[in-house]
C-alpha cells in the first residue's frame, strides 16, 4: 500500500500493516468411534501430526472458516458444534498477534 499522509502536524493514525493473524482449526470428533482427525502436512515440517485448519478469510466468520478448511484438507464435510478453545501469541511475526481458534465439528456421515 502507498500513501502520503497529508497533515504532517497530525499523528499518522494508517497502521504499518496487519495486526492480526487468526488462524482456525477443526477437531473433528466421532462420538461412535471417539476418535479424532489429525493430518499431517505435506512436506511434513514437523513429525507430529494436526488438526486441520488454516487462515481466516477476510469476511469470514470461525466456524464457516473451520468448516471450510476441514473440507478442503480431508474432504470431510462437517457440522459446526461450538468454540472449544483459543489461544493468543502476542508480537508473534512483525509485532502482530496470533490468534487460534479450535472449533468443535461433527461429520455429517461417519463413512
């Protein structure tokens, strides 16, 4: 982004850039079976495995974020349940704060 602020006896009130990174994940839980989803990134960056998830859109709302994500990563179409959990980095990356956000979902089938 280019500007020019224009007064320059007046305080520049533009922030530098984002102040925020949320990002959402989606346990998705089997009441039959009680197990959970993971995945695993490919290359893997970590030997440890996930819940699937990833970056809010801008406009977009937690759950329909996890619902997608989850959609996307495993194919598993699901039912937004609640907000079980967050957690927040402050001045993480660039001085912006990381948001989490893991949603619990129900699949629609268990097949």
């Amino acid at each position: 982004m280019l500007y020019q602020w224009i007064e320059p006896s007046q305080i520049d009130r533009v922030p530098k850039y984002a102040h925020h990174v949320i990002g959402v994940g989606g346990l998705v839980y089997n009441p039959e079976t009680k197990k959970v989803l993971m995945v695993r990134e490919r290359p893997p960056r970590h030997s440890s495995w996930k819940f699937p998830g990833g970056g809010n859109d801008p406009g977009e709302d937690l759950p329909t974020t996890a619902l997608r994500e989850v959609l996307e990563e495993t194919g598993v179409d699901c039912i937004f349940e609640s907000i079980i959990l967050f957690r927040q980095i402050v001045e993480c990356s660039f001085g912006c704060s990381d948001l989490y956000f893991l949603c619990l979902l129900i699949p629609k089938n268990f097949h």
